[in-house]
C-alpha cells in the first residue's frame, strides 16, 4: 500500500469550551466509534499482545462517556466553530481526549509508589473466551510500520497516531498532548520524527480493532485445564465422602498412581540439560546434509537461564510474546528436547534457535531487559542441501543476518537488477552485481538489505549465494526463517539456478513473500517471434512450492528482447500447471509493436498441438504460438489442444 501526505487539520482551540453533556458524548462516541478505537490501538503498547490490545481499545473507548450529565472537564477542547463533520463536534473533542488520555495512562509502567490507575489494569469488559481476536494482516509496509511504532514511547506515538490520522498540525497535537497530562509535548513530537511519515498506512486494516479475525487458543493447554479443574473438583468430592465415613477413612493405595502424574517427555522438553547438542564435527562424517547434523553455535550455548526462557516461552507464550509462524506450520510446544542450533547475541537481542524435526523456532529477547519477547515458527520437514543451508538470525532496519550451515565456505550477496541491467553474462561473472558477505567463526553472516520488507517500486533484489563442495545454491529472502531456494529447468527436473536465469524474474518473487515458499523454479517454456520485425520474447513460467504443500503460485511471464525485466502475464494458485504432475501451461498477453499495432501473443509449451482465441479477439493457429492482431484493451479466453488430444486451458 502506497503511503500518501495528508494536510494537517486545524486542532481545535485549547480554550476550555463549553461542559459536554453525556447524550452529546455518546452520539460522538457511536458515530465515531471506528476511529476512536483505532486511536486507542494504535496508541497503547504493542506489548500488551494483539489480543489483549484489541479488548482494551474497546474498552477505553467504551468508558469515554462522562459520569454524570455533564463533562465538568475543564481541559477540554471545543471543536472549531470555523470547521465542519467531526472537527466540529465538541462532543467528539471530548470523548477523544478522554480516549488519548487513558491510552497513554495504560502505557504507564505500575509503580509501587501509587495505585494503579483503572487504565493500568486488564480490563473487565469486554471479555471474549475461548477466542483469540485481532485485526486482519496486512503488508510489508504495515508490518514495518507497526514494528517502528512499537519502539516508541506512548507520548510519541500518540503525537504520530494524532498528526496521521486526525490529521493535525504539530502545534495542535502539541496542545492536545498538554490537555491530555503529558509533560513534554515537544519531545513527543521530536521522537516521533524518528519515524517516516506513512500516515496513509494507519487506515489499513492492519490496524483496525473493528474488523477481526478469530483463532482458537491453545487448545491443548485449555483441554488440560479443565481436566486438571475436573480431577481437582472429583478428588475433593471424594475426600470429603471419604473423611466422612467411619473408620480410617482413606483405603489402601494398591497400584493407583498419585493423583496427578507428569508428562515426562513434555517436562523433558523444558528442561535445557537435556537439549540435544550435535558435536562440532559430526557432520564431516555424515552422509546427510540437514538440519539434524548443525551443531550448537554460539557464545550463549552454555546459559542455562536464557535457553530455560526459550523453552518456557515455547510452550507457554505469554501475552507479551510476539509470536509468528509461516502458513501451515504448528505452534504448540516442543514433543520432547529439542536440538540447540544457535544460542547468542545479535545485534540487540539475544536469540535461541531450535529445531524438532518439523520447526526451526527462532526466540529472542531484548539485552536490555525490556520485557516481552519474539517466537517464530517456520516448517523445515524434510530440508536437506539448499534448503537447510541457512537461518534468519534477526532482521533490523530491513536488513537481514544469517546463520548458515558449517559445510558452507563462501557466502555472497548479489543484486539480481543488476545483473538484469549488466552489459553481458561475461560482466556478471566477474562480479559485478555480487558483494563478499563476510561471516563470523560461528557461521553469522554480517547484515544486508533483505527484499523481504522492501516497498514501493522494485528497484533491487538481493539474491544470497551459497558455496560448498558440491556447488553455489542461489536463494532469497522471502520473509521466512529460511530462504527460498531458487531453482532453474523444467518441472521435475529442476537444477541449480544462474543469477542471469533469474535476473529478469526476480521482482515477481514479491508475490509470494510471506507465504511459506520452499522453493521456485523458473522454467523457459517457449521462444516466440514477435511481428513487425520486434525481435524475439522469451516465454517463462515461475512456480513456487511451499513447506506444507497446498498455496502454490505459478506466474507465467513475458519477457520481450531488450526489455530488462519480464511483465506477468498471467497467474494461478494451487494448480498443477508448470509442475511436475502437470508440466503443460498455456498464456496470453497483448502486446504493442514498434509500429504502434496490438497483437495477442499466446504460447503454449511444445507439446502444445493447437491454440484458439476467443472473445474479443478471434484466431488460432498450429502449434504453440499464436500471434493475432487485436485492439488495445481486448479481452480473450484461450485454449489449447495437446498432442494426445487433451485440452488445456490459458492461466489467469
């Protein structure tokens, strides 16, 4: 979503006006609901958890109303006489303030010093059980955002939320920040500097307590609950029934086990004495190149405590825990001790990577302190080679580290764009899109801008090479714990990919970021001659396979002679088209010629018999080529006939 400047509103005047009756306050408060909840969100700490944070959103904007009949708020802003809608509104000044008010008091840290305040507190209603709720995902750039905002102090976040979203000018939010009990108003609005001004952002649905999405909790946590609540409700019936009777009143224990027994596996996994720890060298004798053969790295593999919280947090994240997991990958805890891949600082952080055989799990945690933490879930089922060659450390300021794989000798980064803009193959491989990535004895990777936030226009992609004995694997970040391995040939015969293969492809692979991609492979299907003596177009079809299997995305693309880059043409998910199941794929796209004419050129891979257009532009043709002339905008369906007679379909 593209980020747009707004102009700032007038504030209304910070003269005290006129006390605010509850019936004027509460018709503000329905109207406005929506944008006042989202105030509340967006000001109160990320920390509380997204769940907890919607429910105190509605809460403080529920509570806004005055007491009695009147306000009697003295600091109160009357709306703008000048102005119009719910700028003019001092009912709606009143309950904002009250609502901004409450907000920043909930950011407060509780003190011994003082009781806490009523906003400092889990609030009584509204109550949701047995759900989770919290707004619909949005992008990258929300994702960012949201990430930039949680590192600000509450006042400062307030003075960004109030200049983006209310639309006022710092003077303003200066005035309402004072009205609202912050001392320094002008530092608030310094802080928030800090920050890029994507206010268009703050209405996306990322950040909107109104429109929710509902997961189950932990289930299995809550099912033994209520077991656990079930047998201690029966063990005092029987204990009663049984101190009530005559005689000694407890029986003979035979072979009953003690009333509440452990899991030991599940007590086995959080102990941190019994993680696996993969000797050093064990994988120089392996014959297999995964994830079970890392051996623990780090300068932390010895702290006790911290690899005790990880395992804690693991099985029982907090609301103060941001947790994260890739489409189709488990969140529950650990089946038994996990293997210990990495336990060090980074960066900012100290962070703990484990694997149990289905997940890598990446926590981390502030060296300062700060409370609250990160949990990541990412599938690695089945990873062997490119796939288990390396793992995300820690992201900041859209770079990315990497913990890579001790079979791997060279690490190096290298700009797909400008290899797609390099004078020839020959330049490439001297290097000049690629940059040595140096890494630490343990394996870590010094950072480098990722793709994985990257906004706006495409303007690079950064590819990570990887070297071992047996050959360089191309892969990228693709906002996964583990990068996707980038691959070239036809479909069930895939081979390691050439970063000029991929050089005219690479800002396509934005489509499928965050998607849990394992791998993508780039596939030449047909090689068209374009008319009025245009050259030639070179016919590709991209697919991307994902950990759990279902969600793959197959783009086909049109990449024209002297053109950088290739333009999509068409798309599908979860189809077998261009895949080993289904090699066939069939595509279309209009195309302007140098002498300003409008042709459909389709192409369909080489067992492709025939090829018919229909609709707004009318042909066919023997073989897997179609050029047809047609009028700028025409829409067309396409069909194609294999050489065994079936029929396939064009992609969308």
């Amino acid at each position: 979503m593209q980020s747009q400047d707004v102009a700032p509103r007038p504030a209304p005047d910070p003269r005290p006006g006129p006390a605010v009756d509850v019936e004027q306050a509460e018709a503000a408060l329905v109207e406005h609901y929506p944008r006042l909840v989202r105030l509340a969100y967006l000001v109160l700490p990320p920390s509380l958890g997204r769940n907890r944070r919607v429910l105190t959103a509605h809460a403080l904007t529920q509570r806004a109303l005055p007491r009695g009949r009147m306000s009697g708020d003295a600091s109160v802003l009357p709306a703008q006489k000048t102005a119009e809608g719910r700028d003019a509104d001092p009912g709606y000044a009143y309950v904002r303030l009250r609502v901004l008010r409450t907000a920043l008091e909930a950011g407060r840290p509780l003190t011994f010093r003082a009781w806490p305040k009523r906003a400092q507190l889990p609030p009584l209603l509204p109550q949701v059980w047995g759900l989770r709720l919290f707004p619909r995902s949005g992008g990258a750039d929300e994702l960012a955002l949201d990430q930039r905002l949680s590192a600000l102090s509450a006042p400062a976040r307030a003075a960004y939320v109030l200049r983006g979203l209310e639309r006022l000018a710092d003077a303003d939010v200066r005035r309402v920040l004072a009205a609202a009990g912050e001392e320094d108003p002008a530092d608030a609005l310094d802080e928030a500097d800090e920050i890029e001004a994507k206010y268009g952002l703050l209405t996306s649905p990322e950040f909107d307590p109104c429109s929710l999405q509902a997961r189950p909790p932990d289930l299995m946590r809550r099912r033994q609950h209520m077991k656990a609540a079930l047998a201690a409700t029966a063990a005092v019936a029987v204990c009663g029934a049984l101190l009530g009777m005559p005689g000694d009143g407890w029986g003979p224990d035979g072979a009953a086990a003690p009333s509440y027994a452990r899991n030991p596996s599940a007590q086995a996994a959080l102990d941190p004495g019994k993680l696996t720890l993969v000797p050093a060298a064990a994988w120089q004798s392996s014959t297999r190149t995964d994830f079970s053969v890392w051996p623990a790295r780090g300068t932390l593999t010895d702290d006790r405590a911290l690899l005790r919280r990880a395992l804690a947090v693991w099985a029982r994240p907090g609301e103060s825990v941001q947790v994260s997991a890739t489409p189709g990958t488990p969140s529950g805890a650990p089946p038994g001790p996990p293997q210990l891949l990495y336990a060090g600082e980074v960066d900012q952080s100290r962070v703990v990577l484990l694997y149990d055989g289905l997940r890598i799990v990446r926590y981390a945690e502030a060296k300062d302190g700060t409370q609250g933490a990160a949990l990541d879930f990412a599938r690695v089922d089945g990873a062997t080679g490119a796939e288990a060659n390396a793992v995300v450390l820690g992201r900041s300021d859209g770079n990315v580290r990497y913990l890579t794989a001790p079979w791997v000798r060279t690490a190096t980064v290298r700009d797909l764009l400008k290899v797609a803009t390099g004078a020839s193959a020959a330049s490439d491989a001297a290097g000049a899109s690629a940059t040595r990535l140096g890494r630490s004895a343990d394996g870590v990777t010094e950072p480098f801008a990722s793709p994985a936030l990257q906004t706006g226009e495409c303007r690079s992609w950064n590819a990570l090479e990887l070297t071992d004995r047996s050959g360089t694997r191309l892969t990228t970040d693709l906002g996964e714990l583990t990068p996707a391995h980038l691959t070239s040939g036809r479909p069930g015969q895939p081979h390691e990919a050439s970063a000029a293969t991929w050089a005219p492809l690479a800002c396509s692979l934005a489509a499928v970021r965050g998607q849990g991609v394992r791998t993508v492979n780039a596939w030449q299907y047909a090689r068209q001659p374009l008319p009025d003596a245009g050259g030639t177009a070179n016919w590709l079809c991209t697919r991307a396979d994902t950990w759990r299997g279902g969600g793959t995305r197959v783009l086909a693309q049109f990449h024209a002679q002297g053109q950088p880059y290739g333009a999509v043409a068409a798309k599908a998910e979860n189809v077998a088209a261009c895949g080993a199941k289904d090699s066939h794929v069939l595509a279309g796209v209009l195309w302007k010629s140098g002498t300003g004419d409008w042709y459909l050129l389709a192409a369909g891979s080489k067992d492709t018999a025939s090829i018919r257009a229909t609709g707004g532009v009318d042909g066919s043709t023997q073989g897997n080529l179609l050029a047809v002339r047609a009028e700028q905008g025409a829409q067309a369906g396409l069909k194609g006939t294999l050489a065994d007679g079936r029929s396939i379909g064009g992609l969308r």
